[in-house]
C-alpha cells in the first residue's frame, strides 16, 4: 500500500544546487539582510516556484557550521535566532564568486525549463489535493477514510509504474 510500500526506495535528490556550494548560496542570501532560518527556507522555495524548499534539517544545520567556521553570527530576538554575515563570511563570497555562474548552471538544469510548466501545474494539482484533504479528512468517518487511502495508493503504485518506464 501507498504508506507502507517498499518497493519504492526514494533515491536522494541532488537538488538545485551542485554538490558543497549550499553554504555560498545561504551567505548569498545573508549578505542582503540578516534572516532566521524559516525565512532561508522560504526565500529558497520561492526562487524555485516550491519545486525545491529545503527542510530545517538542512538549513539549521549548515547556518550552525558557518556560524563555526566565522563565516556568520547569530542572535536570538524575539524568540528566533537571527543570522548575520560576516566580514569573513563576505571573503568567502568574494573569494569563491565564481561559484556564481556554476550555480546559476546547474540550477538551469536542474529546473529542467523543457518541461517547467507542466511541472508546475502538477505541482499546483498535488497541492489542490493536499488542500482538500487537509480541510476534508477531519468529516470523514472511517469508511470514506479507507476508500480515499485506497485510491491514493493506487494512484501511487500507477505513478511509480509510470516512473519504472
């Protein structure tokens, strides 16, 4: 079924970004103005139109390790903790720019622009769903629950056959 199936081992994405560049573009991010972590992991879901939002697990992380290395500080204000670049922070941007155009590279292909638009639309079709179930789940009894986790899980298993091909 849909929840507990395993057959299907979900390979790690590579992401948008090419493999050790994540600190720059979190530096990027932090030279025009001080941010928490959410509003990291929102600015990035909005470049990328939610087709990649990094997790906490990500981005918590990674701000912890540049906060070592010197690279930024950290406050807490109002309950959050609040990341501010560097002089030494603005070094390595300085110093590694030409990073620049490789990330602009493979964040191009990454986002595959052939097909971008259809991309989107599923997108916005796999949030409509989420949104109706979110609001709906909670009326329904533990019959309609059952049909509606059985049409997922064929949804999915056809999914994944589409995906085998």
């Amino acid at each position: 079924m849909f929840m507990n199936s395993t057959s299907f081992k979900r390979a790690r994405p590579e992401g948008p970004f090419p493999r050790g560049v994540f600190r720059y573009v979190i530096l990027k991010l932090l030279k025009d103005k001080p941010n928490h972590g959410y509003e990291i992991i929102q600015a990035l879901g909005e470049r990328f139109d939610g087709l990649y939002v990094p997790s906490a697990g990500t981005i918590y992380p990674r701000l912890q390790k540049l906060e070592e290395k010197g690279y930024v500080t950290s406050l807490e204000r109002n309950g959050k903790r609040v990341y501010t670049i560097t002089e030494e922070g603005r070094r390595f941007l300085t110093e590694h720019s030409e990073l620049e155009q490789e990330i602009k590279d493979h964040e191009n292909d990454w986002r595959n622009s052939r097909n971008s638009e259809d991309i989107t639309k599923l997108r916005r079709d796999l949030n409509r769903l989420g949104e109706l179930l979110s609001w709906e789940a909670r009326k329904m009894d533990a019959e309609k629950l059952g049909r509606v986790r059985e049409v997922l899980s064929h949804a999915y298993d056809a999914v994944l056959e589409i995906l085998k091909d």
